[in-house]
C-alpha cells in the first residue's frame, strides 16, 4: 500500500506544475472566451456585460457567415492537400535515400521555423505584390497579372502552405522513416506495379504519419487570421479574420467568443474523427 501511495505522491508531484500553467493559462481564458460568448455586448468599456443570451451564437450561426465558414474550411483543406502533395515526396526522400546528409535536410525543412512567421508572410506578400519578383518573372512568359497575385485565394493558400508545409513533414518522416522498406521490393517481386504498390502497401503503412500530419496542418490553418489579412483582401476572410475583427474594429466580444468555441467545436470534432481513424488503422 505504501509503495502504491508512494508513486501517486511522486506522479502528483510531477504533474502539478503542468496541471497548473494549464490551469492558468489555457483553462482560465478558455473559460472566460466561454463566459464572454453568452454575455450581452456593450460598446463601452466593459464589452462584455449581463445578462446571458445566446443571442451571439444565434448570430455567429447566421446563413450571412455560411460562405465564410465554407471559404475557411477550403482554405485549410487545400492546404492540407497541397501540403501532403508536396511533404510525403520529400519526407520519402530524406528517410529512404538522405543517408549521411538526413540531419542535414531535416535541419533544412526546420529553417523557417528559426524567423517569425509574421516575417516570411510579410516576405510573401512583397513577393506577390505588383511589383514583386514573382510577377516579374512570370511577365517574361506573359504570364503576369496587373496588380500581382496579393488579395486572391491563391495567395492566401501558398502563404498558408508555406508556413505548415513543416508540419506535414516531420511526421510523414517519422513515418517513412520507420516503414519496412522491404516491403516494396517484396511487392515488387510478386508482380505488383508502382501505383498498385503505393496504394496497398506504402500508403496503409505510412497512413498513420498521414493522419497525424493533415491534422497538425487542417488545425492550425482553420484558425489562421495573419495570412488571409495580409496576402488576401476582404473576399478572402476566414473565421479566424472574423473574430480576430470581432475583438478589435468591430467591439463585438461576445460574438467574437461565439465564434472561437465554434471553431473549438469544429477542432475538437476532427479530433476525435482523427482519435477514430487512428484506432481504425492501428
């Protein structure tokens, strides 16, 4: 008995200190984002105030926001497939063929990571400005547009792939990198092509490392606002740029709370699709 309380002392002991910056800072505003999102709005200094309503959630479920909703979920879809297009080719790369060199590529996929992403956004968006390198080189083949490419829905889907593009690739790695490699040259020798082959058996065998991937990419872009301000214009708002307006220009907190614990539900929902999936496949 003494052992046994022994070892809930210690693991208490060693999660209190998590358990509470949790409880602190992730919690604590969590819960007052729930709270401000039932209250009334006040356009004075107190933004919030009583009585509850549901009058925020009536209005954040309004058909008007349906199209912005559709373009936030287009957005983080796109992103996650392009991602995936460009991240499983090169994590297949470095795990199979990068050999003395694999720290190497791996330390270079991890290099943006070491300047702000405010910055390389900021970096793309003088890119594809009118100006930019981009549209120059393009207006060598014809190809440039007046005004460069910023304020379209393609600008905001590169910017956002660029900057989770990294997300996918780790775990693909990890993924590939564990993979029996053998069992394509098994495959190999029983007839099997190279498409036959990467449907039955690399994909099943690396579809963990996908999972984890598209979710760590589709999460993060849902409830991105800094690209779609910066490289999009107003017909490329996103949820995240809705609320993110809701808290600042438009002094609307409790609709702006309304819609982040939607978003929230909407995260958690993938979550456990993802937690289902995974069990599936393990």
């Amino acid at each position: 008995m003494l052992p046994s309380r022994r070892r809930w002392l210690v693991a208490t002991g060693l999660l209190a200190p998590t358990g509470l910056w949790l409880g602190i800072f992730l919690i604590a505003p969590l819960a007052l984002v729930v709270q401000f999102s039932f209250a009334t709005r006040d356009t004075g200094v107190a933004r919030a105030v009583l009585p509850w309503t549901t009058q925020a959630y009536l209005t954040a479920l309004d058909p008007a926001f349906l199209p912005i909703f559709g373009r936030t979920l287009a957005y983080a879809g796109a992103t996650t497939g392009l991602c995936l297009l460009l991240g499983f080719p090169l994590a297949w790369f470095i795990a199979r063929h990068g050999g003395k060199y694999r720290t190497v590529l791996l330390a270079a996929v991890l290099v943006p990571f070491w300047s702000s992403y405010l910055a390389r956004i900021y970096a793309w968006k003088a890119l594809l400005d009118g100006e930019g390198l981009v549209n120059r080189l393009l207006g060598l083949i014809g190809l440039d547009r007046d005004g460069g490419f910023l304020l379209t829905d393609g600008a905001v889907v590169l910017g956002l792939t660029y900057g989770f593009l990294p997300f996918m690739v780790l775990p693909l790695y990890v993924a590939c990198e564990r993979f029996d490699h053998r069992l394509v040259e098994a495959s190999y020798d029983l007839g099997h092509g190279r498409v036959s082959t990467f449907v039955k058996v690399v994909l099943p065998g690396v579809l963990p490392g996908v999972l984890a991937g598209s979710l760590l990419v589709l999460v993060p872009a849902a409830g991105d606002f800094v690209t779609p301000r910066l490289l999009g214009g107003v017909d490329q708002s996103t949820f995240g740029s809705v609320i993110d307006d809701q808290f600042r220009g438009g002094n609307n907190w409790p609709l702006g709370s309304a819609m982040a614990v939607l978003l929230l539900v909407l995260v958690v929902v993938v979550l456990v699709l993802r937690g289902r999936r995974g069990e599936d496949v393990l």
